[in-house]
C-alpha cells in the first residue's frame, strides 16, 4: 500500500500565519476598526450605518483626515505640531473676513471689497503654508525643538483667532464656499429606487475606484513575483481585496440612499491617494523615512535635512489652513472657538493608526484609519448618550493602548 504523498498544506498555513505576525500591527489596526463599528452598529440599534449618519462621520472627521495627512509627515519625521487647531481657527477666521468683509476687531470697520470664495481659498492656502514655513524655518535652522515652536504657535494664532474675529462669530458664507463641507457631486442619472432617489453615480464611482485599485495591487504583485519580492500569501492577498472591495462599495450603496458623495469627500480621496503616492513612491517620501529613522546618517548621506524639515512644516500649515477651511464651511460661521482641541484628535489619528512615537514609522492609510477609529467612537458614543467626561477617559485610554503597543513591539524585535 502505498504512503500518500505528503500535503502542503501545513507549510502553507505555517507561511500565512507567520505573515499575519509579522504584520500583526496593520491586521489588528483594520480589526479594530471593523469591530469598533459592529459594536456600535448594535449599540445605536442600527443608527451608525444609516446613509445620513454615514454622511455625518466624514463631514465631522474630513478636517481632522486633512490634518491627519500632514500631522503624519511631521510625526515620521521625528517631530510633532501642536499649533494645527488653532491655525486652522485663525485661517477660518480669515477666510470669514475676506469673504464678508467685517473687520470685528476695529468697530463698525470693512474692508473695501469682499473677496470671492475661490481667492479666499488661494490666499488662506498661501497664508497657512507661510505659517507652516515660518514655523518650519525655527525648527529647521535653529534646531528649536518642534514641540517649543508649535507650542508657542498655538499660543500666538489662538490669540490672533480671537483679535480677527473681535471675540464674535462671523458668517454666512457664499454658497460657493460652503460646497466644499456641505456640497455633493450631483447625480446625472436621477433615478428613483423605493419611492426614493437613489445616487447611481455614487455607485458607478465606488464600482470604478475599487476596480482600479485591484487592477494596481493585482499589477504590483505581479511585478514582485517577477523579482521574487512577493512575501503576502495569495490567500491573505485576495481576502484583503475581497474586503477592500466589499466594504467600499457597501459603502457607496449606502450613501446613494442619501445625497450621494459629499464634495469633501472627494478631496479627501484625491489627498489621500496623493500622500500614499508621495510616501510610497517618491524620492521626498522616502527621505522623509530616513530623516525620523536616523537623522544624522541621512544628513551624511548628503541630504539636505534643513530643508526637508522646512518643506514638511509647510505641507503642514497649508493643509492645517484646508482643514480649517472645511470646518468653517462646514459650520458657515467662524467661530472664536474654531480649531480648540483638534490637535488632539489630530495627533490621536496617527498615533492610533501606527506612526512611531520615536519616528520613522507610519502609513497613510494608518493614519486615516486612526482617524477613523476615533470618529467613529465619538459618533457612537454621542448616540449611545455616554458622558462627554467618559468620552475623554475612552479617547485617552485607546491612545495610551495605541502607544504601548508601538513601544512593545519595538521592543521585541
């Protein structure tokens, strides 16, 4: 009788499993997400995944995602930025004056034309990078510790956020403006499903995006089987694009139940899929993984560190002043209050989505994820009707886990 001939199949379930440690962060962090959504999926009964609610999360998270993009750069780079929220109120406020022409702080004073939305954007674009710049010129030149500059930045623009806005809130805004937090793509099929309207476009989008980006990770691993880089087993490959898949065009069928796709949305998607490219892709991105990882070999190396470090602080301010942009747009009024606060979530988001606290570490699809995590939590919590005191307890504990966990398996390695 003849001994069959041994499986493959253990050696095969031994390679999976040992992939899934060796990225045990990236698993645990999609995990996390998925889980923390099922639960409050039940807790709401039902609540979080309805169109409107849907929609809710990314208008109340897209400025924290904008900022979360930059913040990311900074972090891998070794430093952190403490003054994103408060420049981000202070280009808010701008933006309001120039559009409405108030003057608040000089009584019953105008300026002598209001600007349109469009050259609103272009100016506190160019403001919050000079901001950005400035801030970046001290770090990178005068070896001032990041934390002490944006520490003092903070300080300065919560200060000039209340003397722009003369301690009163400033608004309304144009139409034009406010599309960029409260706008939706419009629908050109206008169809009607159930007695309702119903956004195939939003559909046809979702259908179209998720067929390029498996069309690209199908080509990327195709060109590592070819140089024999290819270490992700073909199992975890197509599971993960399965779920990729599955859960973004879910989610665009339930938004076509709604308004469709918000407009910030969109610009959300096209930041994003531009910071992956620059992170992943380019010679910038690269350096900027070098720089948090050893600066002063990659300054023998012949980089330029000044220099990137300055570049990053203002990639920084520019997106802080598109973040605070949104959030004004989003509330059609500045508010003195603005932007108090959101460098904490914004720091969160990262830190939670795996960058390194040391620096050298980090993903931008981490980020958005970390970013998530805590929209998410702060939407189901503010339904379930837990304590605004509880929220702040949660919040910190999840960060404190995100961080020890980083620490830990560093450490095992």
């Amino acid at each position: 009788m003849k001994t069959p001939a041994a499986s493959t199949n253990p050696s095969e379930n031994q390679s999976i499993v040992s992939f899934i440690m060796a990225h045990l962060r990236d698993y645990v962090l999609l995990i996390a997400l998925i889980s923390i959504m099922v639960f409050f999926q039940f807790t709401t009964q039902g609540t979080l995944f309805m169109p409107v609610n849907l929609t809710n999360i990314i208008l109340q998270n897209s400025y924290i995602i904008v900022m979360a993009l930059g913040m990311l750069l900074v972090i891998i780079a070794g430093h952190i930025d403490l003054s994103v929220g408060t420049v981000s109120g202070f280009i808010g406020g701008v933006a309001a004056l120039l559009m409405t022409g108030t003057v608040p702080f000089f009584k019953d004073a105008n300026l002598p034309f209001k600007f349109d939305a469009f050259s609103t954007a272009i100016i506190c674009l160019i403001l919050g990078a000079a901001i950005g710049a400035v801030q970046g010129y001290f770090i990178a030149y005068y070896k001032i510790p990041a934390f002490i500059v944006t520490l003092a930045g903070m300080l300065i623009f919560r200060g000039l956020e209340l003397q722009v806005l003369g301690g009163s809130s400033v608004g309304p805004f144009p139409t034009l403006f406010q599309a960029l937090s409260n706008g939706y793509v419009p629908d050109i099929f206008n169809i009607t499903v159930a007695g309702g309207p119903f956004n195939v476009l939003a559909v046809a989008v979702g259908l179209l995006i998720t067929a390029t980006m498996i069309y690209f990770n199908v080509r990327n691993r195709r060109a590592q089987l070819a140089h024999g880089l290819a270490e992700e087993p073909i199992e975890i490959f197509w599971g993960r694009n399965t779920l990729i898949a599955v859960a973004f065009i879910g989610f665009c069928w339930l938004m076509a139940y709604y308004r469709g796709l918000p407009n910030v949305l969109v610009v959300m998607g096209v930041l994003i899929s531009l910071f992956i490219f620059i992170t992943t892709r380019t010679t910038f991105g690269r350096r900027i993984y070098a720089l948090g990882g050893n600066e002063k070999a990659t300054k023998l190396s012949g980089i330029n560190t000044e220099r990137l470090t300055f570049q990053i602080f203002t990639i920084m301010g520019a997106l802080s002043a598109l973040g605070g942009m949104i959030y004004a747009a989003r509330l059609n009024v500045a508010t003195p209050k603005a932007g108090q606060g959101l460098e904490l979530d914004v720091i969160a988001a990262c830190f939670i989505g795996g960058a390194a606290v040391t620096g050298g570490v980090g993903k931008v699809t981490g980020a958005v994820i970390g970013a998530f995590i805590i929209g998410v939590m702060n939407n189901g919590m503010s339904i379930v009707g837990i304590d605004i005191g509880w929220q702040f307890v949660i919040k910190g504990a999840v960060l404190m886990l995100a961080v020890f966990l980083d620490v830990y398996y560093k450490n095992k390695r």
